[in-house]
C-alpha cells in the first residue's frame, strides 16, 4: 500500500493560500492559484475544494 505524495504544485498553492485570509483566498487575485492547488490535488482533498470553490461561484460574495 503506497502513500501518494501531493504534488509540489499543490503543496506550494496551499502553502500560500494557508497563509492569507479567507478574504484573500476569494479574491480574484488568488483564483489562478487556488485553481493550480484544485488541479493537482490529491482525490481525497478535492472535495473540500471544490466546497470553497462554490463560495468563488457565490452571487452574494
């Protein structure tokens, strides 16, 4: 049984993203980045992602 290991692209997105606030991480600056940590994110982690992607999609945000 062999541990897959995150991408380096996803380890330093969310390392990034980690760092700001959620107000930052929403922004639309920061879209491209979240979008490179949702493209190579490892299967189990994508669907919190794809939880905060929703508030990206957000009419009221």
């Amino acid at each position: 049984m062999s541990q897959t290991t995150p991408h380096p692209k996803f380890i330093e997105a969310m390392r990034q993203l980690s760092a700001m606030s959620e107000e930052e991480r929403l922004s639309e600056e920061n879209k491209e980045l979240f979008e490179q940590a949702m493209n190579y994110a490892p299967l189990d982690i994508q669907p919190a992602l794809m939880a905060i992607r929703k508030k990206y999609e957000d009419p009221l945000h």
